[in-house]
C-alpha cells in the first residue's frame, strides 16, 4: 500500500480535554477530529510538509508525553498535538 493512501485513525478515551469517543484522521499532512456520530469535522493540526505524510496516530495513555496525541510522520518525526 502507498502512504498517500494511507489514513490513520485513533480513538479518544477522554484525557487531556480530548472528548471521549471523538475519532482523529490523519490525512497528508493534516490531522482532523470526527464527532462520535459524524456530524462534524474539522482539521485540528497541520504538520510541516517536510515530514512527509502522517504514518500513525496515537494517544499518550500513559501520561509520558502529557496525554497528547501523537502524530508519526514517514520523514521521522514525532509531534504532539
């Protein structure tokens, strides 16, 4: 499978203001929040291009980088959101 079409997705368990049960879809370089029943969406995050494109997304459950979302990129980096 290609990267560009690749989407991650990660689920919110309601920690550090993220709603509970609100998906986040990682898209190129952006990264967009989903209500729980699909009536809004709206993009949160905008990665640097350079990154390449979001490889993986997942929330910090264990509270070792304050909770936040993180976002993989193909280029290496990390970033929190």
């Amino acid at each position: 499978m290609h990267l560009a079409n690749l989407h991650p997705l990660a689920l919110a368990s309601g920690l550090a203001g993220f709603e509970s049960d609100w998906v986040y879809v990682g898209a190129g370089s952006e990264v967009s929040q989903l209500a729980p029943d699909g009536s809004v969406s709206r993009a949160i995050a905008t990665i640097p291009a350079d990154a390449g494109p979001i490889t993986g997304l997942c929330f910090d459950t264990a509270a070792e980088f304050a909770h936040e979302l993180l976002v993989l990129t193909a280029g290496g980096p990390v970033y929190g959101v």
